[in-house]
C-alpha cells in the first residue's frame, strides 16, 4: 500500500512533493493509517484532531489517544537519519451549543466547525494544503446517498480528490486495504461508537454494504 500511495500520488498529486501537509486526524484506523503512509514517505506534516464533545468522555479518550500516538510516531522518529517531528493542533467545540445556536444539525455543525478550523490553521501556520482520510468506500457512499436522495445528474458523483486546498489521496483505496495495512504494520487505532449506530442514513448503508 505504501508503494501503491507513493505511485498514486507520482501521478495524479505530485504538487504536494515538499508541501507542508496538515492531516485531518480522528483516531480512527482511516486517519492512523494516512499517518503512518505519510510519515513513512517522508513528507512535512502537522496533525490537526477537532475533539467535539459528542460523545462524552469517549471524545476525550479519542484525543489522548491521538496525542500518545502521535508523541510516540515523533519520539521514534528521532534519529539521526530521520529526524521528523509531527506537530499537533487540537482544538475542543461545545458542537451540541453552536448546533442549537444556529439551528443547524450536528453532523453540518461538526463538518463546518472542522473545516473551519483546518483553513484557519492553513493560514495561519502557513500550511500548503488539508489531507483528509476518505477512502473509496466513502465515494461510494456518498454516490449512493446522492442517488437515494434522488438528486440530479450533477449530484450523482462521489467524493472528489481535490476541493480546493483539501486533498483526499486515499480515495485510491478501499476500506480492505486500510484495514490490512493496519493489521499487517501494527497501527493502532480508535472506534467510535456513532458508526455502529442506525441513526445516520451514511451508517446505515454502510452496514448493508458490510453484511454483504
């Protein structure tokens, strides 16, 4: 996979070769593994993990857990042939409050309240571009809820690997493949509890998809 992502991104990314990269990291086996491949090719990176107290002390478990990997990723790294630290940002939102302040629903609160705060961040620290861990699984997902929902011709698209400043390089590979890397290179991850809930269209087809 990692040969695979270096190609991958040869060819269709080679505008990120010496971009400072900020990586949109949640702790789960998606965003662990985005890590790991990007650390591992040497690029300049930061880590930024968005905690919005959704889910109690399960959240704040999810931010300790990002810290120790990524102070452990860093504190292995230090060596003399490669000496490459990983910056973190993290940042806590009361999602449940602006939800209700705005009238809005939590997963449009969260999405903006996250992306929000990637831009700021890029401006800010002088970052060159946001990498997200969508992989091609949530393109397919998100075709289908775009279909289920009956939009349009124009709407009937999955996730691009390019919005402007957010790059998304593992759209290249499916949910299979992350989970073998991660089982066969020992990376450690976090489960949230809200993928396993029916309350989110995006959940349940997922859980269709994996039953079959």
């Amino acid at each position: 996979m990692l040969q695979k992502l270096e190609n991958h991104i040869h060819q269709n990314l080679s505008f990120l070769k010496d971009k400072k990269l900020l990586l949109a990291v949640s702790g789960g086996i998606d965003s662990m593994v985005l890590v790991d491949l990007f650390h591992k090719l040497k690029y300049d990176v930061a880590v930024a993990h968005c905690n919005f107290q959704l889910r109690e002390q399960e959240s704040d478990d999810d931010e300790e857990f990002v810290k120790s990997q990524i102070l452990e990723l860093s504190s292995r790294a230090q060596s003399r042939e490669n000496k490459l630290n990983i910056p973190l940002f993290i940042q806590k939102f009361d999602t449940k409050k602006f939800a209700e302040q705005k009238k809005l629903s939590i997963q449009v609160v969260a999405r903006n309240l996250r992306y929000d705060w990637f831009y700021t961040l890029l401006v800010n620290q002088n970052f060159d571009f946001i990498i997200t861990a969508h992989h091609l699984d949530d393109s397919i997902e998100t075709f289908l809820i775009n279909f289920t929902r009956g939009t349009g011709l124009e709407g009937l698209t999955g996730i691009p690997i390019q919005n402007d400043k957010i790059i998304r390089p593992l759209l290249a590979f499916s949910r299979d493949e992350i989970v073998a890397y991660a089982k066969q290179n020992d990376i450690k991850w976090r489960e949230d509890s809200s993928n396993s809930t029916d309350k989110y269209w995006r959940n349940k087809l997922r859980q269709i998809g994996r039953a079959h």
